[in-house]
C-alpha cells in the first residue's frame, strides 16, 4: 500500500461515521501502565486515531505529541480532548515516512500500530526506540497471528501482526520489563470487540543509549 493509498483508506475509515470507530475509552492496556506516565512527562501517541489514548495520556498530567494521518481522524481527537478538558498536540504524519524525533520522549505508545508492512517493521521499530530518551519506556499493544481466527479487529494481513519471538528480537536491545501473550476479550468501539489474540511489550531503553 502507498503512502498515499494508506492516507486515503484511514482517512475513508474514519470518515464513515460520526461516532468513534475505536471508541472514546483508552485502551486496557495502556490503563493499566497508566503509574509510568508521571505528570510533565513527555509522551508520543504513534497513530493515535481519534485521540482516545492521547486524551487519556494528557489527562495524567503529560505533555503529549499524537500523530494521525487521518484530518478527519484528527478532527475528532480535538473534539474529544475538548470534552474532556485536556490539551495536547496534533501532527498529521505519515509514521513510515514521517522525520522521527530522536531521543526527546520519556513515553513512546504505540497501541495497534499494525498497518506496518514486514518490509517497513525494522524502520518503524527502530524509530520507536530511537524517539526515547536513554532511560524512557515504550508501551507497545499488538494483535498476534491467531487474531486471524477471532477476527473481532486488526488487519487481513497475517503478517503485519506481532509475535512474541519477533518482538522479543527487535527489543533484545532494550530492557524487556513485560513481554505478555495472552486471549482476552477487548471492547474498543465497533472495530475492536470480542475475544482477541493480544501481546503486550513494555520494554525500557538503557540509560547508556547513544
């Protein structure tokens, strides 16, 4: 898919409807890690779709930089941090192609990321890390390969989904906190719903990172 394919089908997705395709809530996991977002912390929101994790992140006192790169998307985040009386900053970016930050963010999250093809992964995961300050902390959510059999979200494309061998390569260089694969229901809007086949990573980088 070309980038410019990729920005019309999220743009054509959220555009569809009125309501939030992944729904207002933040995502479980990332509730659940929500003791290592310290107020003033300076967190990204990788592909934050309609600002539900973003507005969550601000709502805990940190200083939040969300990427999308869907307008419309974007144009419902702002509503929803509105409502919920939060403030953080938008950019609409392309990840693959987008000029990453290097080493300025105590907080990567990246939740559902998986329009990432294998050819891209190796570029994106190193991105993740390198956007880290020596020290920070990357909160990663994915679907695995028996998401397929579910089929409650996430891509067609089996291979643009997580395992756990394969994240456990890519971070081998940073401190593995959490490395977790497990079946669990999810209720995320319309688009995420029902049993799902999940893998979680909270990995840490070396306060010695160049």
């Amino acid at each position: 898919m070309t980038q410019q394919d990729r920005g019309e089908f999220w743009e054509n997705r959220f555009a569809a409807t009125k309501s939030y395709v992944f729904g207002e809530a933040p995502n479980a996991f990332l509730v659940s890690q929500a003791h290592r977002i310290k107020p003033g912390a300076k967190v990204l929101a990788v592909a934050d779709g309609e600002g539900r994790n973003g507005a969550f992140l601000a709502s805990l006192g940190a200083a939040v930089h969300a990427t999308e790169i869907s307008p419309t998307a974007i144009a419902k985040a702002k509503r929803l941090a509105e409502a919920r009386k939060v403030m953080l900053t938008w950019e609409q970016a392309d990840v693959t192609s987008w000029n990453w930050p290097k080493a300025i963010y105590d907080v990567v999250v990246a939740i559902f990321v998986q329009f990432i093809t294998p050819a891209e992964r190796p570029a994106f995961f190193t991105h993740l890390k390198g956007a880290l300050k020596p020290g920070g902390v990357l909160l990663l959510q994915g679907y695995r390969p028996e998401q397929r059999v579910y089929n409650t979200g996430g891509p067609p494309e089996v291979e643009q989904l997580y395992t756990e061998a394969q994240l456990r390569e890519a971070f081998a260089d940073m401190e593995i906190v959490e490395l977790r694969a497990h079946d669990s229901v999810i209720e995320e809007g319309a688009a995420h719903a029902g049993m799902s086949a999940l893998i979680d990573l909270v990995a840490i980088r070396p306060e010695t990172a160049k």
